[in-house]
C-alpha cells in the first residue's frame, strides 16, 4: 500500500468528484432550498426594495412645514395619486412613500395639534435644526439592488439568510446542484447501538453524527446499513457480490454519482475486509491509505461500476477528520464547488512532532491577552478515538509531523457543520 499525501488526498477526493459532477439542473421550493448548491446565478427580476418606503415610523411631508397633516380618504388619495406641497400622511417603517413627500419626519420629532378647520404638524422642541432634511428616512427603489443585479452567485450554498435573500428578490423556486447521494455501511462485531457498552463494546457514534455530517456537506444520506465483521454481509452491503468475478461476462451497467461511505474495517487484521473486497471486485484505488494522523488507513476506491467507495478508519475521531481529508472535497467536487480552503492560524501552544507527514488536530480559537490577537489552543484531547476535542473545535490545525512552535502560523480547516 502506498499512501498519499494529505494535501494528493484532498486534490484525488476532489478531482474524483468533479468526474461525476451531475449535468442535472434541478428546481426546487425555496423553503426545501436550505443546503443546496445554487445551479446558476439568481438575478433579481425587481428592484430591492421595488417601491420608496418609509425607514421610520412618522408621516412623509411635502414641501416646508408646518403640515397639513390628512388623514381618511384624504390620506388614500395623497397615497395612490401624490402629496400636495404642505400636505403630510402618516406611514409606518416599510410603508409607501408618496410622490411628492421629500422626507420623512419621524414620530418623535413631531408634533400634531388641532385647530378649527384641520390638523397641522409641526416639529417637537426636540427636534434637530436640519429636520427634516431632503430625503432623510427614505429607502429609494433600487437602493440595496437594481432590477437585473445578480443576488447570489452560482455555487453559493443556500444558508437561511440567501433564502431571505431569494425570497425578497421574488423567487418561489431556485435552481440548484442535485444533492449527492450517499449509502453508509457501518462496520463492527464491537459496536452496539444502544445504552451503556459493556467491556469489550463501545457505543455506535456513527449513525447519530454522520448523515448530519453529510448534510453539512451538501449531501443526504439515502440508506444506512449496519454489518458485523463478516466478509459476506460486507460484500453484500457494499454490493461487490457480482463484480470482479468470472462469471460477470459483461461491464457492470455504470452507476456513476454513488457514493458508499463506509466505517471501520480498512485496515488489515483477520476482522478488516473492506480493502480486499474492493480489490476483489476489481475497483481502482484512488487513494489507498494518506500519509496523516489520524486517519491513515482512509481509503478512496473507484468499483468498475463507477460508485466511488471511502473507506473510514474505525476510531471516532479518525473517521471525522477522515471526512475532513475525503469525503468533503469530493461531495464539493460533485457539486461543482471548488477545494475547501485552507487558512492561516496562529498556534498559541507548541505541538509536539509525531511519526506521520502531516497531522489533523482541533483547536479552539482563543485570545491572546498580551497582543489582543486571536490564536488556535491545540485540543489536548487529538487521540484516533477521542471526540470531546472536536466537538469543543472551532477548527482543526494542518500541522507537519515534525512539530511546531507557539507562534508559528499553520494551516487550518474550517468545520462544515
């Protein structure tokens, strides 16, 4: 076996799932749009906001005051057909301005009273010398976008504020990447799924946290199986059955777009059968095992079908950074999303050298109190099988294997979930 680099690993993942990226433009309801990859870019067919509006509550005066203020069917009138010089309505924030208004005065700075024959508004003690100036507390049409602006490029993953985005621009429906389809088969005589393990057993940490680590990278989880450290059931789960054998006497229909993410059994003990069934079944070994620790034994497999196969490390945290390594660069790949970014941190404690070429470690974002600068605190708890570090992460450092000092800058991942 000869591994990969972490930094080949990530790019092979990548490149992986740009081949398989889906032509298919699908169009769904904004309010199921939450986590899609936009298809093309969302240009607005109005204008944002698409009338003048009031950004106080106050009344919209026309011309110097004092005003005549009009209310009733005088106000409907002074609405739809326009202000008269030294007339002035009430509006609410949000409400239409008028043609004809040239500010708005907003309530606490104006007074009504009564006379004889109408209402006259005029400005409180309060209010600045300058009120109201022209045009103040006015939203003109087109002030955040012009009709034809692109609100959201191509490629943006929809987070609940483009939804808000989009919907002001009047969409009901945007066009958007399919979600990869992924099929988790979970592997292991120890694992129980249940209550508290006894010795010799631990508890599934898998089927809670990874069709939501999978949503998190854009893709869903269309079945989940469970097998014991069996070569046959494995086999079946992963569906290799009839592949690479004598009797397939036809290429497999291609079923290109699959993805089998699967824990535990990568590596190579007598209980370990996920590598040989793939072999067995003649897949292609994009990446077999990566140069980083945890997470060595990960694996990326092609089976002559087309599904691509990621093989994670059995221990908890091994697996999630695995994830890290693999699974996220190649859902990008297939959503037609770039490599995840890499950026600089600054470690706030050293990191000791360990044998491995790079290592993943969480960290947590902490302040410097001399230079009032942010750093990354190595997580103490980085073991294969320990969690409580990542789930107290705000990232996870990139550091070489021969160590490094405080104060030394080291790339870093950005959690997805």
């Amino acid at each position: 076996m000869t591994r990969s680099s972490w930094s080949d690993a990530r790019r092979i993942a990548h490149a992986a799932g740009v081949e398989q990226r889906s032509q298919v433009v699908d169009s769904v309801e904004l309010i199921t749009a939450l986590g899609h990859v936009l298809a093309a870019p969302l240009v607005s067919p109005i204008a944002i906001p698409h009338y003048a509006s009031s950004a106080m509550d106050g009344w919209a005066v026309a011309g110097a005051g004092p005003w005549e203020l009009v209310r009733g069917a005088a106000a409907e009138r002074a609405r739809s057909v326009g202000l008269e010089v030294g007339t002035a309505v009430e509006v609410l924030t949000g409400g239409l301005i008028p043609t004809g208004a040239v500010a708005v005065l907003q309530r606490e700075h104006g007074v009504v009273e009564e006379t004889a024959d109408a209402l006259r508004l005029g400005l409180s003690p309060q209010a600045p010398r300058d009120e109201p100036a022209a045009g103040r507390h006015i939203r003109n049409a087109g002030t955040e976008s012009p009709a034809g602006t692109i609100l959201l490029d191509q490629g943006t993953r929809l987070g609940p504020v483009h939804l808000a985005v989009a919907a002001g621009g009047g969409f009901d429906r945007v066009p958007v990447v399919p979600r990869p389809k992924v099929r988790l088969v979970l592997t292991g005589d120890e694992v129980v799924t249940s209550g508290v393990p006894g010795a010799g057993f631990v508890r599934d940490s898998f089927g809670p946290s990874l069709p939501g680590v999978i949503a998190s990278l854009g893709g869903v989880v269309t079945s989940s199986v469970r097998v014991r450290d069996d070569a046959s059931a494995t086999a079946e789960a992963l569906g290799t059955t009839t592949l690479g054998t004598t009797a397939l006497t036809e290429p497999p229909a291609r079923r290109a777009g699959e993805v089998i993410v699967t824990t535990g059994g990568t590596g190579g003990s007598r209980a370990d059968h996920v590598r040989a069934l793939l072999r067995d079944a003649g897949a292609e070994f994009l990446v077999d095992g990566v140069e980083v620790r945890p997470g060595g034994p990960a694996l990326l497999a092609r089976l002559p079908d087309g599904r691509l196969v990621v093989g994670l490390p059995g221990n908890p945290l091994a697996a999630l950074l695995s994830v890290l390594t693999l699974v996220q660069p190649l859902l990008a790949g297939q959503q037609g999303l770039g490599l995840p970014p890499l950026r600089p941190v600054v470690l706030a404690s050293p990191v000791d050298p360990t044998r491995s070429e790079t290592v993943l470690r969480p960290y947590r974002a902490v302040l410097d109190a001399d230079s009032a600068a942010v750093t990354a605190e190595p997580s103490p708890w980085h073991g294969a099988a320990m969690l409580r570090g990542l789930a107290d992460a705000d990232g996870v450092l990139v550091h070489p294997g021969t160590g490094a000092a405080a104060g030394t800058v080291v790339p870093s991942l950005d959690l997805p979930w």
